[in-house]
C-alpha cells in the first residue's frame, strides 16, 4: 500500500533515451556511477518500500546539438518527454514529470515547452543550473523564464556540471561539491540580473535544499534577496542532515520544503539515512501550507485538488480520489 508522500527529485528515462544519450559517448564526470538501474518496475517497488506515493520524473542534465547532428538536442528531448508521458499514461497515480528542454536556443526550448505542457499535459519543467553554460538572467533564458512565468509551471531547479568542471572538478563526482555550488551561482546570478523582479512569480523548487545557497544567501547584495529566498521552494534530496535543513529553515518555512530523494542517483540505504535525518529536523505540523501555490508545486499531477498542509509529513496530505482526473488543463 503506497503511501502519501510525493518525491519530487527522482530520475528515470525510457530505454530509447538511455541509448541515444549512450550513442552519443556521453559519460558522468568523475566517474560517477548510477546506483540501480531505473525501470517502471523498479520504481513502484520502490516507493512501495518507503511509503511514497507518486514521484515526479526528470531528467537532470541538458542536451544541445552538435556540428554532426545539430537536432540531437531536441529529438532527445522529445523522446524524453514522449517516455514519460507513456508512463504516466500507465500509472497515472503514481508518476508525473517534470518536462526537459532542449538546450539549443530560445525557440527549440518554448516550442518543446509548448508541446510538452499542452500537448502531453506534463507537470512542469526541469532546468538546469546552467544550459551550455547560460545561468539564470542570461538573455538566452529570458523567452524561457518569461513563458514559464505566465503558465505559473512548477519547475525543478537541478545542478550541472559548470563550464569549467574540467578544472573545479578535481577528477571526482561533481555532485560532491559543485553540484551545490552550481545551484547556487545560478540563484545568485538571478538575483543579480534582476531575474524575480521581472518574473515575480516564477515558482522553483531548487535541488539539495538549494545547495549552498541558504548558507551564502546573506552575502548576497540586492536588497531583495531575503523576500526572494523565502518565496523559492526547497526539497530535500540528499540535505536531510542539519547543516542542510538548518540553514534552510533560516531563510524560509517549512510550507517551502518539499519531500525528494534523487533515486536512483542516489543509493537506497543515502536516501534512507537522508531522509531519517530530516524528519527530527523539521518540526512540520498541521498548520503548514495549505494554499494552492504549495499544493502545485509539490505534485502538479493533483494541483486541482491536493492539499498539501506539510509536504514532508506523510498525514499531511489529501490526495483525489481519481487523481488522473485531476491533472492540469491546458492554459
């Protein structure tokens, strides 16, 4: 029996997706490697084994195209989102997804946008920290930020590997410290660039508990900065401990911090000791969030009618009785 928690940080593709990023000769840096292999299957036992409900699928890196085949990007972002769509489709009560863009300009990433919301009613977009090197406020993105900002979408903030990882990387898995540094360059860059004064209300959940982010954010200039911080969502994939949550809780609330697990990047018995660190850490009560701002953002799938009071308490959460009955209309 699945419980009623919702993972928003989960990765997974269709077998036709793996192989054509695998064509490609694409390989993690540092020699990272994935701690199970992702299938429908494995993912619903799974979330059976540690009362999740439903998980929302994503694909955490960007993919542009090359000299030799400059529409790999977004065929492979079509094909991505076409996997998941056909997922959802067989357990709509169990999987949503966050929508992949291409990362070759402005009008392949609004055209997949458009297609991916519209058309194949996907939950909500996944961005990269940065796109081909372009960070949040770069003028490459503000077409993106502008539209995603009038659909009101949820989108999933997830790190990637710098411009100069080569370098920064040290030779090691760059989920150990760049990752969390990249999160928070993309935010700071936003910040900066006046990014949430021109789309206020933008709404991103950003990885790790935004990685370094809560912990530098007091250095940051703009005068904005805190109200920007406490708006932004925040979920817990690999940052249960308290020198994640901690200083998370210092610049928002716990109606801002939302479940995930970032399986199968991260091992089961990671997730496990993660997220039996972070239930002592945040104290949730009933009295969370209750409007529907928290309630879409943490599962787009059930936006119409899920009340999510403490996204991190299992109790909390009311789900539809026919939840694929529920998922959003096109605009």
């Amino acid at each position: 029996m699945p419980g009623q928690r919702i993972d928003v940080h989960t990765h997974g593709v269709s077998d036709e997706a793996i192989a054509m990023i695998a064509d490609r000769g694409f390989r993690p840096t540092g020699g990272y490697r994935i701690s199970a292999r992702w299938t429908p299957d494995a993912a619903l036992a799974y979330m059976d084994r540690h009362d999740i409900a439903a998980q929302l699928m994503s694909m955490p890196l960007s993919f542009a195209g090359t000299d030799d085949d400059p529409g790999f990007g977004t065929r492979l972002a079509r094909t991505i989102n076409e996997g998941h769509a056909e997922l959802i489709a067989k357990h709509p009560d169990r999987f949503g997804a966050f929508a992949t863009l291409p990362a070759d300009g402005p009008d392949e990433a609004l055209a997949e946008l458009t297609h991916a919301l519209d058309e194949l009613r996907l939950d909500g977009v996944v961005l990269t920290s940065n796109t081909a090197g372009h960070y949040l406020g770069d003028p490459a993105l503000e077409p993106v930020l502008a539209e995603l900002e009038r659909r009101q979408a949820p989108v999933f903030v997830h790190p990637e590997d710098c411009p100069h990882i080569d370098i920064l990387g040290f030779g090691r898995p760059t989920s150990i410290v760049e990752f969390p540094f990249d999160t928070a360059r993309t935010v700071t860059n936003a910040l900066y660039t006046g990014v949430f004064q021109r789309y206020p209300n933008l709404r991103l959940i950003l990885a790790h508990c935004g990685g370094a982010l809560p912990t530098l954010g007091w250095r940051i200039d703009p005068a904005h900065v805190a109200s920007v911080l406490r708006g932004l969502y925040y979920e817990t994939a690999l940052a249960g401990s308290r020198n994640s949550l901690l200083p998370t809780l210092e610049v928002t609330t716990p109606d801002h911090i939302l479940f995930g697990t970032d399986w199968p990047a991260a091992p089961e018995p990671t997730v496990v000791h993660t997220r039996s660190e972070a239930v002592p850490q945040v104290r949730l009560t009933s009295e969370g969030a209750g409007g529907s701002a928290a309630a879409g953002t943490q599962k787009g799938a059930w936006r119409a009618t899920a009340r999510i009071r403490s996204p991190m308490c299992p109790s909390a959460l009311t789900r539809p009785t026919h939840p694929s009955s529920c998922r959003r209309p096109p605009p």
